[in-house]
C-alpha cells in the first residue's frame, strides 16, 4: 500500500425496504470508473475509495483493510474506524453486530481482521505474538465494556498520561 497515512472510503448503502415504502429516493449516485461521488445534482466529492450499494462486504474489507491487517504483521501500526449518521451503516460494515448470526458472506470488517490476523500468526510460529482485545461503546459521555457479560455498564473513564495518551 502506497505510504499515506489518512484514507477515506465512502460506501453508499442500498434503501432499506422502509425506505422504498416510504417512496424515499437515492440521493448519491457514483461516477463510473473514478473514486468520485455525486449528491444532489451536482455536488461531486472525491474519497480514496468509493464503493456503491452493491459492493460485498469481501470486496470493501480487501480493497480497504486486508493490507492493513498485513503491516500489522510487519509492526505497523493501523486505525480503522467507521463514521456516519445514524442509519447510514457503520455496524453494518465494520461487522459489530451479532456475529455468530451473521451468514459467511456478510461478515463485515472485525471478523474478518481477526481471522486474517490469527491465521497469520499461525503462519509466522518463530514470532513471538501478544494480542490484547477490548471492545468499548462510547455513547456520549458513557463507556460500555461490551466484552463484560455480567454486567454490561462497568465505571470506564478515560484517562491521559502524561505524554497525552489516552488509556
Ligand atoms: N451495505 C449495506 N447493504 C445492505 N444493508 C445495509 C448496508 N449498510 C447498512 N445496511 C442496513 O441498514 C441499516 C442501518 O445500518 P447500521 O445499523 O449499520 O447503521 P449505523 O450507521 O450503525 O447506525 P447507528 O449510528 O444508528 O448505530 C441496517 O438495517 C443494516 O442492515
């Protein structure tokens, strides 16, 4: 991947069927064979990645995370993270729903980053691998442990050392 250290993809979802009941109208349409967009009639955006309301979740996680995933490997460090309106498909694409109901082929970007990532562990056994996980809702000023099953609202805070990381 080329070196640039910030890239956006856009990704248009398909009207849900609430949507096409209420007569709703697709309001963003791609430019054929550019990374462009238009909204309205004339409004043209420019991403690194454009992908339409057909586009699989495989394709989206290939073109945009796979080779994160790898330079990881190499000691890289990597961010991905999904942003929008309500409704506009973060979850959806990211894959933080319900994973064990989700079907093979809809597996957003999380399962497929972790699979990815094992099997290359497995395939590298000289190296030594440490591998924490933690899964936190931010919603306003509240912070949930989604990986706590007791109980799911734990006292989070968010803390700063003294160099301006944040824990
Ligand atoms: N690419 C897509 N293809 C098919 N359905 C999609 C796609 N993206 C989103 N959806 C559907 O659209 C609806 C809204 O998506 P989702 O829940 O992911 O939105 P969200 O951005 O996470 O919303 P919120 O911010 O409210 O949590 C869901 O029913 C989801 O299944």
């Amino acid at each position: 991947m080329e070196e640039i250290p910030v890239r956006v993809a856009v990704r248009v979802r398909p009207l849900l069927c609430k949507e096409i009941l209420h007569n709703h109208q697709v309001c963003v349409r791609l430019i054929p064979n550019t990374q462009q967009i238009i909204i309205g009639k004339d409004r043209i955006f420019t991403f690194d990645f454009v992908f339409g309301k057909n586009s699989t979740q495989d394709e989206v996680y290939s073109t945009c995370i796979k080779p994160l995933v790898a330079s990881l490997i190499e000691g890289y460090n990597a961010t991905v993270f999904a942003y929008g309106q309500t409704g506009s498909g973060k979850t959806y694409t990211i894959g933080g729903g319900h994973i064990a109901s989700v079907a093979e082929d809809k597996k957003g970007i999380i399962p497929r980053a972790i699979q990815d990532l094992f099997q290359s562990i497995s395939e590298n056994s000289s190296i030594d691998f440490n591998i924490k996980v933690s899964y936190i809702e931010v919603y306003k000023e509240d912070l949930r442990d989604l990986l706590e099953l007791e109980t799911s609202i734990k006292d989070l805070h968010i803390r700063e050392d003294e160099k301006g990381n944040t824990e």
